[in-house]
C-alpha cells in the first residue's frame, strides 16, 4: 500500500549512530509490528502511538502496520523513536 522513510538517532556507546526507520502499511489483519532488535521501551511504542493518535482525533488505519528500525544489528532503546515512527 504505502511505504516511508526517516531517520532518527540511537547512541552506540558515547556516540550516536543514525537509524533508517522505514515504514509499511499494508492489507491484512490490523497489527503494528515493530523489527530490528529494539528493546522492550521501544517495542512498547506502538502502545503510545495508538494513544497519541486517539487523544489527537486522528485513529491510525485499521491495516497491518510494519515499522522496521535498520540496520538489524544495532541494539535500539528507549523511546526515541516514538517521534519517527509517527512521522510516517
């Protein structure tokens, strides 16, 4: 259906390293899905979009949501991404 891309910033050790966060919105069962090893916080993410997006009047589609947080190898934490994910 719909595709994006942003970025946001995760610290690796003392310095940052930049994150793609790419976004998909596609037919199937409602589900937002969040890959690319994030922590728990950042798993959770998809709880505070919801309640965001519902405080603010604007519901999130009733589709299968796929955020993927790249590169996959990279250890991402805390909710810093919260922002680029609702961005797309």
């Amino acid at each position: 259906m719909s595709t994006g891309l942003t970025r946001g910033v995760t610290l690796s050790g003392l310095e940052g390293a930049v994150v793609d966060v790419e976004a998909d919105v596609s037919l199937g069962l409602p589900a937002f899905t969040v890959t690319g090893l994030a922590d728990t916080t950042v798993g959770e993410a998809r709880d505070r979009i919801r309640a965001a997006a519902s405080n603010a009047g604007v519901p999130l589609p009733s589709r299968r949501l796929t955020v993927n947080l790249s590169p996959a190898w990279m250890p991402k934490s805390g909710n810093a991404f919260d922002l680029p994910m609702v961005t797309q």
